[in-house]
C-alpha cells in the first residue's frame, strides 16, 4: 500500500485535501468517490519536514481538538451522519496531524468501527477521559451531547490552563531576563574590565576576585552549555517517566513551600472536574475513579483514589472513603456525600471544580502581585552588587593614590 496526496471537491463544491492510502491512484479516485467526493489532483505523498514535522512532535494542541469536538457534535445534532461530518472537519481543521487522524478515522468508521476504537490509537493526541466519554456516548446513542460536554471542558481546561500561564509569564520573562544580563556581563563586560585592573598590578578585592573567577568559567563552558542544558532536559524526562521519579517529582511538588499548596488546588480542580466529567457522561463510577486515577497521575491523591475504589468495589458510597482519606479537604467528601443522596452528583463535582479553579486562579494572582516586586528587589540589589563589585578596585586604586 501507498499514500497519495489528494484533492477533491464535495456535492456542495467545497475543496477537500488529505492523505489516503491505496495501491494504486485509481484506487484513490475509487475512495474518493464512494465519499461523495470528485478527485480533482491525485499524486504520490510526499512528507514535509517543516510545519508538518513540528505538528508530528507536538502533537494537536487542545485549542485544535476542543473546536472540532463542538464542530462535530454541532453537525451530529443536526442530524449529519457521522461519515460525512468527518470528512468535512477532515477538511477543514488546519493541524495536518488532526487531518491525517480524521483520513485515518473515517475510513475506519466507513468500514464499521465505532469512533471511539479509531480515536483508541492515538494516546497521544486523545485522553483516556476523551475516549471514555466517546464510548459512553455511543453506548447511549447521545453522541452529540457527549461530544458538547467534552468540547465544553476542553474549553474551560483551556482557559483554565491560560489563567495559570498568563500569570507565571512576567515572572519567568523577568527570570530569564536577570539570567541574559548576568551572562552577557560575565562574558563581555567583566574580561574588559578584569585586562584594565590587570594593568595596575594592584590587589584586588575578593568580591572582584570572585566576579574574574565566574567569568572565566562561564567563558570556558559556554560552548558546552547548551548540552549541559539539553542533558539536565533529557535526563529529567527520562527520570520523570520512570515509576519512582514520578512519584517522587509528584509529591515534592506538593511539599514545596508557596508553591505546593497551590498545585494541591490545580490538582483538585483537575481530578474533581474529571471525575464529575465522567460520571455526568453515564461511566460506571469504578471505571470514572480509574481515570480520574490516571488524570491525578502516581502521587498520594492518585493512590487515595485508588483506595476508594477498592472500597466502592465493595459496595461502599464513594463518599465515606473520600471523607476518610485525610489528603482530601473535607469540602470534597461532603459535596460527594450531598451528591449522592440528591443525585446531583455530576452537577455538584462541576460546581465543586468551578470553586478549586477560582480558588487557584485567585492564589496564583495572589503570587505573582507578590513576587512583582521581589524579583524587582532581587534585580536591583543583583545589578547594584555587580556595579560595586566592578567599580570597587577603583575605590581602592584612588586611595592608593592619595
């Protein structure tokens, strides 16, 4: 088998690309056809290296798969059956990797399979909550509100991620700024000034003497840095991915002073907005914990988790064990509790995510008005002590002199 790049035009007239696979171009024209579509251009694939390589590796943003979940479950409840919806968002999403899914999917789903088993072999692009849910809708032949209710929290998980980012953003520009003025100065201010001192043949203080010293190392290694950079990166993620460093990653984060409880909150809204995502979408709740398990990752929230299910295997209301686990605040297990005897429980788990999102949001602007001006602090106290630093052998060198 083959991949040729195709394009075509639909029934309504609107131009439609993508990439299929097939023996031969006649077999393509054949494809096309039987999806109501009329070839205009059949040639051989040819892959790109540049924005398609760049997609390949960072994969669909959740921007790209929150609009075409809203677009199809806008055409499904419209009454557009599922093959024909496919092929026109496969059209026109503009993330090539989300278009190839779509080529990929559609012919699947033309054969037979259910959305969902064609979404399966792309962890990477669909969650295992994404893909929960699309099963859920299928089974309960409401596909249309299911794929509303996921567009809907991908949307809120992208705002939300925004808040998180828009307010780190001055802080790390500000970071990043300190650490380029402080390189540039160790590797072309300082050695200037280190030549002219050395004309003097006097003793330099030991603040100097230190300054010299970094930058002489910064002057040596720069050239290596880089790798430096790239094996601290490397080695974190591998480090990262093995069952012992995510736990323990996982958990030092929520020791961390100022920071940890803030990522207790964003862990929260995450679990509880999950977890209430599932079971309003109809999941049995041991198979809803299970993911949500997987959401909160391998840390102490994600074993609590698991211990709960274990107790509702029994036959044991969510609740107790949710109010018995001491990691949890006590808001979580008595919103559960209420849930369950009103039958709300999907409802008040939204409402309850709302309430950890606000509160995160809040805390985080809370940190960056606060650490506004102690990086201003740091950055000035940081240039002054260079300055001194730089100009004391001069101080020296007029006493000297008098």
């Amino acid at each position: 088998m083959a991949k040729f790049n195709y394009k075509a035009r639909d029934t309504q007239g609107r131009l439609a690309s993508g990439v299929a696979e097939a023996a031969n171009d006649k077999q393509v024209a054949a494809i096309l056809k039987e999806r109501n579509l009329t070839p205009i251009e059949i040639k051989p694939y040819r892959g790109a290296l540049s924005i398609d390589f760049l997609e390949k590796v960072l994969g669909v943003s959740i921007s790209d798969k929150a609009a075409f979940t809203r677009q199809l479950a806008t055409m499904m409840s419209a009454g557009l059956p599922l093959t024909e919806a496919l092929a026109i968002l496969q059209a026109q999403v503009s993330s090539k990797k989300l278009q190839e899914i779509l080529q990929e999917a559609l012919q699947q789903v033309t054969a037979g399979a259910a959305l969902s088993a064609a979404f399966a072999k792309y962890p990477d692009v669909f969650s295992p909550l994404y893909l929960a849910m699309l099963r859920a809708g299928e089974a309960s032949g409401s596909m249309d509100k299911t794929l509303l209710r996921l567009a809907e929290q991908m949307e809120q998980e992208r705002d939300f991620r925004g808040k998180i980012k828009g307010a780190l953003l001055y802080p790390a520009i500000v970071t990043v700024a300190m650490i380029g003025i402080a390189t540039i100065m160790l590797i072309f201010v300082v050695p200037k000034i280190a030549e002219v001192y050395s004309q003097f043949n006097s003793d330099l203080p030991l603040p100097t003497l230190v300054l010299i010293f970094l930058s002489h190392v910064v002057q040596a290694t720069i050239y290596f840095f880089p790798l430096f950079i790239a094996g601290i990166y490397f080695g974190f993620r591998w480090f990262a991915r093995t069952p012992y460093g995510s736990r323990f990653l996982s958990d030092l984060s929520y020791r961390l002073p100022v920071f940890g409880p803030l990522n207790k909150m964003v862990t929260f809204a995450i679990m509880i907005k999950t977890l209430g995502s599932l079971i309003g979408a109809g999941i049995p709740i041991l198979d809803a914990l299970r993911i949500t398990k997987g959401t909160v990752g391998n840390n102490v929230y994600g074993d609590a988790l698991a211990r709960a299910a274990v107790q509702v295997e029994k036959g044991v209301r969510l609740s107790i064990p949710m109010q018995s686990e001491k990691v949890f605040p006590q808001i979580i297990g008595q919103m559960i509790n209420i849930g369950e005897e009103t039958g709300q429980l999907d409802e008040l788990l939204t409402k309850l995510s709302v309430y950890f999102e606000e509160e995160s949001a809040q805390r985080i602007k809370n940190l960056t008005t606060a650490l506004e001006p102690i990086l201003i602090v740091i950055m000035g106290v940081g240039v002054a002590g260079l300055a001194l630093t730089i100009l004391l052998p001069l101080f020296n060198l007029v006493n000297v002199i008098k």
